[in-house]
C-alpha cells in the first residue's frame, strides 16, 4: 500500500494512469458474496484498458474486479459498479 504524505488529486481524467496501462495484468472477477468468479492476464501486449475490467463486469454476478501484478500477485486497486 502506498500513501501520500499530502492530499492528492490522483490521476487526471476517467482513465487508468499511463504508468500502469501497458504492463502484465491479472483481472480478477469477485462475486457479491466474496468469492472468485473468474479472471483474465493481461499480456503487455494486450494491456490494461477500462474495456477490460467493464467487460468483468458486464456479468451481473460480478460485485467488483481486482487489478493486480502478474509476477507476486500484489494488489493494486478494485473496480467496483
């Protein structure tokens, strides 16, 4: 986990920041009661895009994603509805 020492605005616009956009990936679909639904890696090819993660969540029994690194499994950030 990271934290800021200062407020921070965080990144501009409704896009995932550039630093993170075309890195290995594994998407990780969460069902409303916790468990895992399914997944996708995401090469560095491929690429992380909002279109990705939306369409996780295009299922209706999925409550929210989990963004995380291919190489230890460590989490970034969640995308719920």
């Amino acid at each position: 986990m990271f934290i800021h020492a200062e407020p921070c605005a965080g990144p501009d616009g409704g896009r995932w920041p550039e630093e993170i956009r075309c890195t290995r990936r594994v998407l990780r679909a969460y069902g409303h009661d916790g468990r895992i639904l399914g997944g996708c890696l995401l090469g560095r090819k491929t690429g992380l895009s909002e279109r990705t993660a939306g369409d996780l969540l295009l299922d209706p029994a999925v409550a929210l994603v989990h963004v995380r690194a291919v190489e230890y499994g460590c989490f970034l950030f969640e995308v719920r509805r």
